[in-house]
C-alpha cells in the first residue's frame, strides 16, 4: 500500500514539474537558431531561424552624419519604452561606443529613409513582432554594403571619432601587434600610441591620423 501511495505521489509531482517548466522564464526562441541581418543600403531587417529566412521588415537607419554602426554585434537588453521616443520595443545592441538599438517610432513615415541617429528604426507594429521572437545573445549583422566594417568609403579619421571604422583600424593594428587593447571604436590614446609606433614603423610622417596613406600602409583598402 505504501509503495502505491509513493508511485502515485511521484506521478502528481511529474506533472506538477511537467506543466510548470514550460513556463519558468526562458525564452522559447533560445532553443532555436536565430540571427538578424540588417542591410543599411538596402534599408531591411532580415530574421533567419535556423539559417532560414523568415521575415523581412523595411527599417530607418542612422543620418549619414550620423551612421548606424556597422559590424557583427549581439543584443544585450530588451524592454518595454516608457514613453514615445522609442516606440514600443527596444532591443540594445553590444556596441561599445554608444547606445543603439533595434526600436520602434513614433514617426513611421521615417521609415525606409536614412532618419535616426544611428539606431535602426521599425514600424511599431513590426519591432513587436521581431521582440516575441528574440532573445538577449541574439546575433545582429549589420552590414553597409561590401567592404565590412570600413563601410563604402575611406575617409580621414581623427583622434576622438567613434564608430565602425575605428575599431576596423584597432583590429589590424592588433593583429600587427601595435595595439593591445580591446577593439571599442573609440579613437583615444591608446589608439593614437598603437598608430604612431605602426607609422614610425612603416617610416612614413607620424601624424595622429587615419588617411589614405595610413590605410594603404595598413592595407586596409577597398576590394570586391
């Protein structure tokens, strides 16, 4: 008898477990594939499940004064806005030179223009949608058109810039073994020390700049 009553105890607590867990705080989507590929030329957000793609949303991205970042980044934080400015979803994106996110608006004729300041805008209708199917370590690619992180242009950086091409220079001169910091994006000392040494090296005018004498040194330059 008492080894009945036991057997049926541990078949009440085996459902009490069973239609618990499914509920406990983890994400559905963390048990598949995902990955977010944004193109700022072409203006879209892509959501691949499983190396598939599955939805395709039209975007704002960054001014061209004020560039979204481009690169390979994971989202770190997602919630709910108080207030407008962000619509109804942000998704914060692992960028280590600034704030930017994946979000909604509240001026969705923005979108599918070069509006923000450097974030990546969504009907709102839309960031709702892609947040139910996203997690935080979700991957984001964004890409500004063949050339990786130098983007589709060379231009002159100077000490205190921020952004894409700057941790693209950090990573070669890491790679060269100049510099020993982590690639951030940030034009600071410690980069200017790592490209006066690289510029010494190379014999060519110590200038704490990045020109196209400098990237051709690095070569650091555009190809198909």
């Amino acid at each position: 008898m008492r080894k009945t009553s036991a057997c049926i105890l541990l078949a009440m607590l085996a459902v009490v477990y069973f239609t618990w867990a499914p509920h406990m705080d983890v994400p559905a989507a963390a048990h598949r594939e995902m990955l977010i590929i944004v193109d700022t030329h072409a203006l879209t957000l892509t959501l691949y499940e499983n190396k598939q793609p599955v939805k395709q949303y039209p975007v704002a991205v960054g001014q061209w004064n004020m560039p979204t970042p481009i690169g390979v980044f994971t989202i770190t934080r997602r919630f709910i806005p108080q207030g407008n400015d962000f619509g109804t979803r942000f998704l914060g994106l692992s960028i280590p030179w600034g704030q930017y996110g994946i979000h909604g608006t509240n001026n969705p004729g923005s979108i599918g223009s070069h509006a923000s300041h450097g974030c990546i805008r969504m009907f709102n209708r839309d960031v709702e949608e892609l947040y139910r199917m996203v997690f935080v370590g979700t991957k984001v690619i964004i890409e500004g058109g063949p050339y990786g992180e130098l983007g589709d242009s060379l231009t002159t950086i100077k000490p205190g810039e921020l952004g894409s091409k700057v941790r693209a220079i950090q990573r070669k001169l890491r790679a060269l073994g100049y510099y020993t910091g982590t690639p951030d994006g940030r034009y600071g000392p410690a980069t200017s020390r790592a490209l006066l040494n690289f510029k010494k090296a190379q014999k060519i005018p110590p200038i704490d700049i990045v020109d196209w004498e400098t990237y051709q040194a690095l070569e650091l330059t555009l190809f198909e």
